[in-house]
C-alpha cells in the first residue's frame, strides 16, 4: 500500500485494479479537508492510469468513515471540509473518472461519508453498517451532494424521508431500493467490494469507460439526446481490437484478452 500526498489516503494496486483507503484508522478515517485532498490526488492519479480499470474506495481498519470530523466543527476548525470546497471537487472527480468505483462500506458510513460513497457507481454495504444522513439530528442537513444524488438514485419519496428523519437505513431495505448493490456478511465487505471491481476489470476498458459515460448521462439529457449519445459513443468502439477480439473470443467460446485497443 502506498501512501497518497500527506499520507491520510493510500492506494494499493492489484492487476487491473486499484483499492483506494481513507487511512486515518485511529480517527474512524473521520474526513478532513487534508484527507479530502489525499483521497483527490489518489483520483487524479488513477484517472491518468491506462492499466487501472477499476477502483474500490475502502476504510482503512474496521469503519469506512465516520463522517465529517466533528472535534474539528466543534472548533470551527479551518480544516473542517465543510467549509471548503474540496469535497465537491472530490465528489465531483469520483464521478467523473474514466473508471467505474465501487465503495465497500463497512462498519459506518454516516453524513458526509453517506455523500461520498453516493458519488460512487456501485456500494457494497456491511450487514452490520450505520448508514445514512444523520444531519437533521445535529441542526444541519445534508450539503455534500445528499439532496441532489440519492434521489436520482432511489427517487424523491424515499430520499426525502432519508434526508427529513435522519435515520439510518436498514441494510437489506438498501439492497431491496437499489441505493446499495450487495449486502455482505461483516468482515467480507472489502472483499466483496474488491471481487466485484474484479469482474468489472475483466471487460473491455473502453466499452466500460464509454458505459460509464452514457449511465451518467442518463438523468441528465432528455430521452432523445440521450439516446443520440449513447448511439455516438458505440460507433467509437466499432473498429476498436477489442471488439474484434471479444467477438472471436464469443465464436470461439474461450476468455477474452482485452487491451484497450
């Protein structure tokens, strides 16, 4: 594991994918504007990387993250990310980049953690996890990004009771709304983060990238516009090696070796 910019984020690499920790495991990986900008720099240099084709983003220790540093809100701290704008920016560059993100969220993920793990494509939840927008508990609401993702991800209705209540949400009701894609026995959450970012990485890196791209676009753009793009970015990949090498590799019933050619 190597350690990113001021050592709060690292980044371990396995094959064709990267595993990207908050490390600040004697504070529960509780997010600062240093992490933020650690886990930005992890991004951006993974984003530039042709031989990674997919990232998990894990916590380092038993707890994904416990959310924004309170001791430093309580100070009103400089260093409290909510009054910077680096979270957006990191929010924003986990969106963004050309590989798809799994978070494996173990242990809590409550608040800002919440947040960041919206911005992913794909969640892994702990069966265990404590998981949620608690901010309206503490006079705030959510300002990362929770009002805008969750309900694209699961609709207005059950965002806003989420966001309203400030209750955790039950793992498996998680799974049955599609806001998480697997609920795993605690314990096997990075695994089962890291598995899946696997097969991910086991399929053509450009048609991936391009999948990515129209997915995002899908909320975005009106249906025909949508469509127009998602038709515009398949022609890209028609004279590709990898389209000609997955379909030999369909015919003749063997494992495909794709390049990102």
């Amino acid at each position: 594991m190597r350690s990113v910019g001021s050592g709060l984020a690292a980044i371990q690499r396995a094959g064709h994918r990267a595993d990207v920790y908050l490390s600040r495991p004697g504070k529960r990986n509780a997010m600062t504007t240093d992490l933020v900008k650690d886990l930005t720099e992890a991004f951006r240099r993974l984003d530039a990387d042709d031989d990674i084709r997919a990232i998990t983003l894990l916590g380092e220790g038993p707890v994904f993250s416990a959310g924004m540093d309170l001791e430093l809100v309580s100070q009103r701290a400089e260093s409290d990310p909510i009054s910077d704008d680096a979270f957006p920016q990191l929010l924003s560059l986990v969106e963004s980049v050309r590989q798809p993100v799994v978070a494996g969220i173990k242990g809590a993920a409550p608040a800002t953690a919440f947040e960041l793990t919206l911005a992913c494509d794909l969640r892994v939840l702990g069966s265990d996890a404590t998981y949620g927008l608690v901010e309206t508990n503490m006079g705030l609401f959510p300002q990362g990004g929770g009002t805008q993702r969750l309900p694209r991800l699961i609709g207005l209705s059950k965002a806003t009771e989420l966001v309203l209540t400030g209750d955790y949400i039950d793992p498996d009701e998680a799974e049955r709304i599609g806001l998480v894609h697997e609920v795993c026995d605690p314990g096997t959450v990075d695994d089962c983060a890291r598995a899946l970012a696997d097969d991910i990485a086991e399929k053509a890196p450009l048609a991936i990238q391009n999948a990515k791209k129209a997915l995002a676009a899908a909320l975005e753009m009106p249906l025909e516009r949508g469509l127009a793009y998602e038709r515009s970015l398949g022609e890209t990949l028609r004279d590709t090696r990898d389209v000609t090498e997955g379909v030999a590799a369909h015919i003749e019933d063997r494992d495909p070796e794709f390049t990102g050619e």
